[in-house]
C-alpha cells in the first residue's frame, strides 16, 4: 500500500533572522524528505521574506508548520489552516516532537491548531 502523499507548508523565522531561521528550513526539508512529504518553506529572516507561500499553497497544503520565535507577517493566512507552532530553537533541538505533531494534526479536522511549549 502506498503511504498518502503529504502537502506540507512551512514558515521559519528566528530573532536574528539569521542562522535559526535557515537551520530550520534545512532541517524541515530533509525530515520531509524522509517522510516522503512535499514541501515548501517560506523564511522571513535578515534579508525579509523569502520563498513567499501563495494562496494556492497555502489552500492545498494538508497542514501548516511554523517555526517560529517571533510574530510573522501575514499569520492571518494560517488562522483556517491545520498548523503546528513551534518555536524554532525547540524545533532545531527536538524536531521529532514537532513532526509527530504534523502526523497527529493530519488526522485532525481542519482549524485544528497545536502549540508546542
């Protein structure tokens, strides 16, 4: 049986909007790699918003992940979505808590948020 294709969106962003912020995308990329997930990341670091998500992205994705640990621009795009809030340095320190959070929100109704502390 194949396993579903997964949608995934993501936002990462640190205080510095320098290393974190691209650690965190790199790292996302690689465990959705693993999980056979599609993914695309926006990062709002230094240089200001890169990669931005679309509507459309935002609309097909299965679920939302920020990692963040500062307010992002344009949150109001995830308020309907299926997202997981994490800040980025527990994110970096303990992805797995984070993508064990995606699995379970997948399986959720849709406006399900979960914050990891």
């Amino acid at each position: 049986m194949d396993a579903v294709k997964r949608n995934l969106v993501a936002v990462t962003a640190c205080i510095s909007g320098v290393a974190h912020t691209y650690m965190a995308a790199e790292r996302l990329e690689k465990l959705c790699h693993q999980e056979k997930w599609s993914v695309k990341i926006e990062t709002q670091g230094a240089l200001g918003i890169e990669n931005p998500l679309t509507e459309a992205d935002i609309s097909n994705a299965d679920a939302v992940l920020l990692l963040t640990d500062i307010d992002i621009a344009g949150a109001e795009r995830f308020i309907d979505c299926r997202y997981v809030h994490s800040g980025i340095s527990a994110f970096l320190r303990e992805p797995q808590k984070a993508m064990a959070a995606v699995r379970k929100v997948l399986g959720s109704p849709q406006h399900t948020h979960i914050i990891l502390r």
